[in-house]
C-alpha cells in the first residue's frame, strides 16, 4: 500500500463508463487512459520506461571521474576554510556591532551552503556516484558525514532501503505520512474518536501554527531523523534507542546483524567529530564554535529538509 498525493485529477473509471449526477443525464466516459485536471483540461500520464530515461542520459554521464570528485572535495574545503580565515580575521575590526551581527550572520549563510555542498558530496559516495571505487567512496562518504554529525553507514543503509520503497507507507524507511487514524491517536490519546478532529485540522491550519511547524521540521527535522527516526517507520513495542541511526543493539529495527559493525563504525566518525569540537570548544570558546560551526550546522538541516522535501 503506498501514500497516494492530493487528489489533483478527476480519474474516469471504467466501471463506471456513464458517470451521472442527481437530476442530470447521463455523460458519456472519456477514455479510461485519460485524466481531467480540475481546471477541465485533459491530462495524459506518461509512459517513458527506465530504460528510455537512462538511454536519453549521455553516456559521460556515467562515468565519474576521481580527480573531478575529489577536486570538488578540495574545492568546498578550501572554501570553508577560507570563510573561517577571512571572518575571524576581519569581522571583530568592525567598529559597529550591528554591522558585525549582519557579517557573522552573512557567514553562516554562506558557510552552511559550503557545508551542505559537503553534504551532498558524501551523499553522492553513499550511492557510488563519487567514484568506481567502492572503498575510497565510503572512507570518503565516512570523513565528510562524520564532519557533519551524520553516521555515514547508518544513514547509507537506511537510505537504501527508503530509495527501494519510497512513498510506500508498509516499507519506507524515510518518510512515512500519518494515517488519519494513527494521527488522531498520536494527538488525542488511543481513544480519540477519529471523526471529531475537525478543530485540531482548523488549528494546524493557522499561520502561527504551520509557521512553528515549518521552524522544526527545517532546523532539526534532519537530527530528529537520524536520532529518533521522526518521520520513518514505527515498530511496535520499540523506540528510543532503538530507532535511532546510532543504535547498534541486536534489536534494531533499521538493521541486519552483519550492518552493526558499520553502524558502530559511523558512531565512531562522529564520536571523533564530536571530540574535535569539544577541543575547539576549550580552546576558542563556546562563542566561536556556535557561530563558526554550530549556526551553519543548523542551516545545513535547513537545506537537507528542503531538498527531501521538494
């Protein structure tokens, strides 16, 4: 069973070839491989085969090239880099300090662009878009994730599976919708009448409340995946810690037993990362590190839930 999207089009039914309202007369079907969009016009779904869009993909395509990919690595590196140096060097000369708050806030902008391209790139090694080289893809994929906090194995198998079943409410690892049923029970309690949510729908309608929502599902709908698995599957009598991306336990849900060493590997990467912050921490202060990296962070998880998003 899959997520079905907003119902868009008015789909002709073959059962039903003379489709008639009260007091009207009958009208005659259209041809069942035609489909009406609200405005009236006839809408045709395509029918191109995967082999027709891989064919219509130039072959250089696939054909990744090490040095271009690792020249890309070298490239938003140096970037950051030079983000950090050009901040920390001039932005404190400026006299004003409100002047001072819009070039840091400027910087994080920037940084956390240069920091989601980072992103991407280690998203590209859990695919095998990165290289033919299936170990310099994951010991890349591996140091660029755990930069940002990401266990790379962990999120690699889970993205796999969420790939092989995307939109399927049963199977999907990734984005699992609510059922009418299973929200009403999450916000109203396991005996909520589930025909009299009508003003809890109205509430979430209200700009103030789409706003909030929007807020967190940006800045840390991507943390609250990898840590609790927010929007993913439920597995009855399990949670935390099982359902995180950290978890290694026999128990997991996410993972087969032959994945736990990766997944103790990713929490290792991170680990590493998160000890390198904390020295950073001692001796930069907590100031610089917020700003630095901390507040660009938070804009990576912008940019990752709106690409996942769109």
């Amino acid at each position: 069973m899959t997520s079905q999207p907003p119902q868009l089009f008015a789909v002709l039914d073959d059962d039903n070839p003379s489709m008639s309202l009260p007091n009207s007369k009958p009208v005659e079907a259209k041809p069942a491989e035609q489909h009406i969009t609200l405005n009236g016009d006839i809408y045709t779904l395509p029918s191109f085969t995967m082999k027709q869009i891989h064919d219509a993909i130039p072959p250089h395509c696939f054909q990744p090239s090490i040095l271009r990919s690792m020249a890309y690595v070298a490239r938003d590196y140096f970037y950051l880099g030079a983000l950090v140096y050009l901040s920390t060097t001039y932005i404190p000369l400026v006299p004003s300090s409100y002047l001072r708050f819009f070039a840091w806030t400027a910087y994080t902008i920037i940084a956390g662009m240069v920091m989601t391209g980072v992103w991407i790139l280690a998203h590209e090694c859990g695919h095998g878009g990165f290289s033919k080289n299936k170990q310099l893809n994951n010991t890349m994929g591996l140091i660029m994730h755990s930069f940002l906090l990401v266990p790379f194995h962990s999120w690699k198998i889970t993205h796999s599976a969420h790939h092989k079943a995307t939109g399927n409410i049963e199977k999907d690892t990734a984005f699992v919708p609510h059922t009418r049923e299973s929200w009403v029970k999450k916000n109203a309690g396991k005996d909520a009448d589930v025909s009299s949510i009508e003003l809890a729908h109205l509430a979430e309608d209200a700009p103030l409340v789409t706003l909030w929502y929007a807020f967190v599902h940006q800045v840390f709908g991507w943390p609250g995946y990898l840590l609790f698995n927010l929007t993913g599957q439920k597995y009855e009598g399990l949670g935390f810690p099982q359902y995180s991306h950290f978890y290694f336990g026999r128990d997991s849900p996410l993972f087969k037993a032959g994945q736990l060493k990766l997944v103790v590997l990713s929490d290792v990467g991170v680990g590493i990362m998160m000890i390198l912050l904390g020295l950073c921490v001692r001796q930069f202060g907590w100031w610089y590190v917020s700003v630095l990296y901390g507040v660009p962070y938070l804009w990576v998880n912008h940019w990752i839930g709106k690409f996942c998003s769109s």
